[in-house]
C-alpha cells in the first residue's frame, strides 16, 4: 500500500478502545429501536396495504441487500482514506432520512429508493465502524467486541418492535388494551403505520449526536493526496482491491460465504409469510411484531457467548456450528404451520445471526491487512451481498410458483453444499492457531 495506505493500529489507540466500544453501542441501541420500529412492520405494510406480491416483496429485499452489500466496497475506502467518524455521523443520518421518506410512501415502488438510502447509511456505517473496533481492541478480544456490539444492538431490537406495537395499537383504536390483543388482530389503518415509522427517526438522529460528542478517532489516515482528489479514492481502491486478492485465504473463503448467501433467506421473508393475508398464514402484525422481538432477544442473549465460543473454540468452529443452525434454521420453515412451531424457528434463526455476526467478522479482520481492514470488510460484504440479493427474489419466486416450504427446501440445499465447500476448501476442519 506505500504511503497511500493507513497505518496499522498501535498499543496507544487500544486506551481509547473501551470508549468507542461502549459510544458505538449506545449509538447503536439508540438506532436499532428506531429501526425495529419499522421492521417487523414494514413487510404487513407493504403486502396488506401497498399492494405489494410475495415476488415484488423479494424484489424490496433484492434491493435492499444489493444496495448494502454493493456500496460497501467504496465506503469502506472512504473511511480508509478519511477515518472513521464522519462516515458513521453520516451514516446515520441517511438512516434517520429514510425513515421519514417511508412514512411518506403510497405506494409499494416508492418504499424502494427510501429503502436504497437507508442502506447506504449502513454500508457507509459498517466498514467504517468494524474497522474502529478492529483498530481499538486488541486481537485476543474481539470476538467479544463483536458479540457485545451485536448483542446491544439487538436490546434497541426488542424495544423497538414493542414500543411501535404500543403506539400502533393507539393510532389504530385510540386506546391500548393489551388484554384485547390476539394473533388475528388486524391493523388496516395506513396513517398508524406512517405516524410509527415517522417516530422512529427520532432515536437514530440521537445516534448521530452520540457519535460526534464521543467517538474518538484513532484511524491515522494518509494525507499524500489532496483530500477529495478523485485519483486518491481510485488509487485506494485499486490497492485495496490487489490486496485482497493476494490474501489467498480471505479469498477463499469470500467464496465459500458466496455461495452460502444464495440459500440464506432473510427473517424479513419469513414474517412476510406469517402475516400475509394472501398465500401466507394471515396472522396478525402484532404475531410479526412479537416473533421479531423473540428473535431479537435470542441473538441479544447469544451474542455475547458466541463471541466467547469464537475466541476459545475458533472462528472457523463457529463458523460451521452457525451454518448448521442455518440449516435446521430453513427446514423448521418447511414444517411450522403454528405460532409456537414458529417460535422454535425464529429462536434458531437468531442463534445463527450471533454465531454469523461473529465467526465471520473476526475471521476477515483476522485475515486482512491493518492497511486495508475496511475495505477488505467492505470487499467481503460486496460478495457476500452480490448472492445475497438473490436470496428473498428467489425464495419469492418459489413461494409464488409453487409454495413457501419449496422455497425453504432449495435454499436449506444451497446452505448444506456451501457448507460443505466451506468445511473442505477453507480448511475449516483443521485446528486453528490463535489470532495474532
């Protein structure tokens, strides 16, 4: 990388760790109520009320997953030359702005470029963030670094969803009668679900503030080129992009995770499912909303004891024990008709996401250079994304032609093979040294 490349971290920027660990988390918490006031939401919403199909629906989250995941790459250089900061203090604000800009949609095409904006916000987030932390706590760690971080991101997940069932129910029916409740409770009133989201930007714009009074910046970002010098982004993002293919490893297993992405079906899909009035279970928002919240609550308690199994057991042991779960995740879709068979189902899906969250963050910040951590975080991300987006199109596809449980049986396939790939091409089975 020469003098075009970052610094690698030294032991005085780990003093610093504590703080930003603990800033990225409150401002973390603070977004993620915010963002699951829309979630388990937005998929009735759209369908019950927008008029939107299993297949336009997959073609939401298609969307949604190719804007993340592409925009990663050329984020992840920005915070690379710029630091880490400012592309989190705007991040979040991209994400407050489409939350706004969903309260405002009448239609199912218009949720669309709202939906692109909040995951620019995310894509122009993660690197950078991922990238502080890789920075700030030292090796040994951050398998619990990453499993603290997901863990309190997910607490905002179990407000969230509460809270909007609170204020929906009021917006709907003027009261809140939790006794009325019921799994076929129906919420038709457009305004209540508008009034909701246009709340949940109030946490995220808090986020923003917590980030710039807080965060301290430790990234030594080169200055050799004139700042906003559009030579300097394509010189960073050509050596980022000549590193990561001379990291035969990180290589390797980008394409593993390739081609396990084209099976893993998003929850987002599956409470699509369980609240579609039409092809789907027809339960009630409120049984979205809740199956979330169980969801949330497994990945917040899992989190943290998978970032322990990652760093004793290793990044690759969780990596396969993730898969796995991923698997039985899928197949329990093929059998659960009831609510409480659905419980199991969104249990296992939230114990993947923990074991995912970790495993494989610390395995691409293990293997990329300090120079182009963010960008190989980025790079991965990309074509992670790239099958990713494919996933909720075809499982929408398959729901529509034929049923929800096909759907389910050819992605929890294309899961087992890529796992397989996984276990032998990447070497996987073999013991693993400790990280340096």
């Amino acid at each position: 990388m020469g003098s075009r490349g970052g610094k690698p971290p030294t032991p005085e920027a780990y003093r610093w760790g504590r703080r930003n660990l603990t800033t990225f988390c409150a401002a973390a918490a603070l977004n993620d109520t915010g963002q699951e006031m829309v979630t388990p939401y937005l998929a009735p919403f759209a369908l019950n009320l927008l008029g939107a199909s299993p297949v336009l629906w997959g073609i939401i989250l298609s969307v949604e997953e190719a804007a993340n995941r592409l925009f990663k790459f050329f984020t992840g250089a920005i915070s690379d030359r710029r630091g880490r900061k400012p592309p989190v203090i705007g991040a979040y604000g991209c994400i407050a702005s489409h939350r706004v800009g969903i309260a405002a949609s009448v239609a199912w095409w218009q949720l669309i470029p709202f939906i692109t904006l909040r995951q620019f916000g995310r894509a122009l987030r993660d690197p950078a963030r991922e990238a502080s932390v890789t920075e700030t706590i030292p090796p040994e760690a951050r398998g619990r670094a990453f499993g603290l971080l997901s863990m309190v991101d997910t607490i905002g997940a179990v407000a969230g969803p509460l809270l909007a069932l609170v204020l929906l129910t009021w917006f709907t029916y003027g009261q809140v009668d939790f006794g009325q409740l019921s799994l076929q409770m129906r919420f038709d009133d457009p305004d209540a679900y508008r009034a909701v989201f246009l709340l949940a930007a109030i946490p995220t714009t808090i986020s923003a503030l917590v980030i710039t009074l807080f965060l301290v910046e430790t990234h030594r970002s080169p200055q050799a080129t004139p700042r906003g010098s559009r030579e300097s982004y394509w010189q960073t993002l050509r050596a980022g992009w000549t590193v990561f293919r001379a990291q035969r490893q990180l290589r390797t297993y980008t394409v593993g995770n390739f081609l396990f992405a084209f099976g893993a079906v998003p929850i987002f899909a599956i409470i699509a499912y369980v609240t579609a009035v039409e092809d789907g279970l027809g339960f009630s928002p409120a049984a979205g909303g809740l199956l979330f919240v169980l969801y949330a609550v497994t990945l917040s308690f899992a989190s943290l004891p998978a970032g322990f199994f990652v760093d004793r057991v290793g990044r690759r042991a969780g990596q396969l024990l993730g898969d796995g779960v991923a698997i039985a995740y899928l197949l329990g879709v093929v059998f659960a008709r009831t609510f409480l068979e659905f419980v199991a189902v969104f249990i296992l899906y939230g114990v993947f996401e923990a074991l995912w969250i970790t495993s494989r963050r610390a395995v691409v910040s293990d293997l990329a250079p300090p120079e182009a951590r963010a960008q190989a975080l980025g790079l991965f991300s990309m074509f992670y994304g790239i099958s990713l987006m494919v996933a909720p199109l075809l499982f929408g596809i398959l729901w529509s032609l034929y049923s929800v449980q096909v759907g389910a049986i050819v992605a929890a396939a294309i899961c087992a093979v890529a796992m397989g790939y996984l276990f032998v091409a990447t070497g996987l089975h073999r013991p693993r040294a400790s990280p340096s």
